[in-house]
C-alpha cells in the first residue's frame, strides 16, 4: 500500500482531526434541476483566499495550457433485492459473468449452501469470505438492468428512483463498472465541457469510498483497491499540458498513482489502493475540482493533504454558514 512520504518523527495523523459537524439539512439528497447550476467554492491555496462563485464560472479560472482529466467509469445498478423482498445483494466484483462477489444483509439467510432467487436466477452461496462478503453463483443471467438498483450512498436516506439513472451518472459515463458515481463530474454539462480542454482516465468507484475510517491514527487505515486506466491519448495530453486540473478525487488518486509507479503519466492500467493524507508528495495534479466530503472520511483527508488541513477545514466552515449542499448530489469547491 502507499503511504506519503513524512518525517517519521512527527506526530501521527489522527481521524479525529479530519471531524466536522454538517446539519442534516445540508445534505443534498435530490440533484439540482440543472446540472451546472452548482455553487462553487474556490479555494487558493497560495493567499488563502476564498472565493464564492458559481460551478459555471470554472472556465474564468482555468490558464490556456490547463487540461482537465475526468473520470468515464459508469455506474452500474449493483443492488438487487430477492424475490421475496428479505434479501439484499451489493455486488462488488465480477468474478465471472455468474459469478459474483457480494455484500449481503441479512447475513444469516446467506450461509454456504443457501439460495436466493432475483429476477428469475437463483443464486447459491458458494464461499464466506474472511471480510464477509460472500461467493454466489448464478444459474443464469440475472437481467441487470430490469432487476438492479444503483447503490446511492446512505446519507440521501433514499432509494433509487428512475431519474436516478441520469443524473447520478455524468454526461461522458462510458466505461461501466463503478458502484458509486465519480460526483464532481455530475455538474457537467455537454455544452460546457466541449468549450473545455479535457481528456479522460477510467476508474471504478466501488464501495470502499462508503467505508469509514475505523482506526484512530490515520496511517492503520487499510484502503480498498479499485481498478484503473489511463489510455495512451490521455497520457499524451498530459505530457503536452501545462497544469493538470483533477476533477475529482478518484481522477487524482488514479493519475498519482501511474505518476508514483513510473515518475511520469504514461499510458497503464491496473488496480490501486493509494492512500492520499497530509505528508503525501503530489507528483501530478495542480489543480482540484471535487465535491464536499464526509467528516473523518480518506476523500477528506485527500483534499486535506492537498490545500492543508486548517484552510480546508476553514472552508467547510464557511460552506456550511453560507449552507452549500453537501455531498454526491450537492456544490463543489475548487482548489487552486
């Protein structure tokens, strides 16, 4: 796994200093009418200076030579539920067309050996996994799109619903695979990103950006591994460019990952786990567009790492007093 690279003398990096507190209310559990009618808090990390603006004004803070780098990956629907409505299903890898890695509630009804029906398909339990998760093989193709659900996270406190399928997936979704949507690209338009330069990477999003750090000192916390691309046209823009512009956290963690393994972007693909938190070295990214992001939470760190702790912490304060809305469906913040 990768760990920043800080004096080991210094005091460890605790989850409790990554803590903030959100009213409920801010939580953006329904998208805007228009997707880039955002607000946009601008953050410079030079001065200090914070700036409240709107999504649509990203354009006038972006140089000649700036090339944004946005993720493709699309999001799957990965929950299904039994036909008995008793059972739930998260799937978190593909093994095999039928074969599939699952998250599972109630535990107790998918033991070795038991089966559940979805849609037609029955499933039988194969494995438990040392984490949980269980090994199901189908008997058939279960129909994904007539039978799954996308997997919003808990925090809107609401299923899916139709207009989930457009709108929690950007504009320039290609590559399916993700469980969860790579948010800052939701406020996107096709207009205004064809007025921008721009080139794409792939990865996918899986349930690990749910998971909570558990641990008390930051540097315990084992991250989960996702799979990523960075096609050879990609790697040749960057070369080209002057700064890149990150949209997104997952879009940073890939191209600092191909840039911590080959000192440079190049074209490649794999699996990482890279774990970004103050004292990481960036190699790659010099400019950030992300969403807000949970209290104590790795994607909070990241942004931590990125502009500092106290002037981040400092604009989710003042986010919150001039109530932005918060989370997947909510503004954004760019980092300059």
């Amino acid at each position: 796994m990768s760990r920043p690279t800080a004096d080991s003398s210094a005091d460890p990096v605790l989850t409790s200093d990554f803590d903030y507190h959100l009213p409920p209310e801010l939580i953006a559990s329904e998208p805007l009418p228009e997707r880039s009618a955002s607000r946009m808090l601008v953050i410079h990390r030079s001065s200090g200076l914070l700036e409240h603006r709107l999504f649509s004004d990203l354009p006038s803070f972006l140089r000649p030579d700036d090339l944004l780098v946005l993720n493709n990956t699309r999001v799957v629907p990965a929950r299904f539920f039994s036909e008995d409505g008793g059972r739930e299903l998260l799937r978190v890898d593909t093994l095999q067309p039928m074969l599939w890695r699952c998250m599972v509630r109630p535990g107790k009804k998918f033991r070795v050996g038991h089966q559940v029906r979805v849609g037609g398909a029955t499933g039988t339990v194969r494995e438990i996994l040392d984490n949980g998760d269980r090994l199901i093989a189908w008997d058939q193709p279960v129909d994904e799109e007539r039978h799954g659900h996308l997997a919003l996270p808990h925090y809107m406190g609401r299923d899916d619903q139709p207009s989930d399928r457009e709108r929690y997936q950007t504009v320039f979704a290609r590559a399916a695979g993700a469980i969860a949507a790579p948010t800052a690209g939701l406020h996107f338009t096709p207009e205004l990103l064809a007025r921008l330069p721009h080139a794409f990477v792939t990865l996918h999003v899986g349930v690990g950006t749910f998971q909570p750090v558990k641990v008390d000192k930051v540097e315990e916390h084992q991250m989960h591994s996702e799979r990523y691309e960075v096609p050879s046209e990609t790697a040749s823009r960057i070369a080209a460019a002057g700064r890149i512009v990150a949209v997104g956290t997952t879009s940073m963690r890939t191209l600092e990952t191909v840039a911590r393994d080959h000192g440079r972007i190049v074209a490649a693909s794999g699996s990482t786990d890279i774990f970004i938190y103050p004292g990481f070295q960036f190699r790659a990214v010099g400019a950030l567009l992300t969403n807000f992001h949970l209290p104590k939470s790795t994607l909070l760190m990241l942004v931590s790492a990125f502009a500092g702790k106290e002037l981040i912490l400092k604009a989710y304060a003042e986010a919150i007093e001039h109530k932005y809305r918060f989370y997947s469906y909510g503004d954004c913040m760019l980092i300059l």
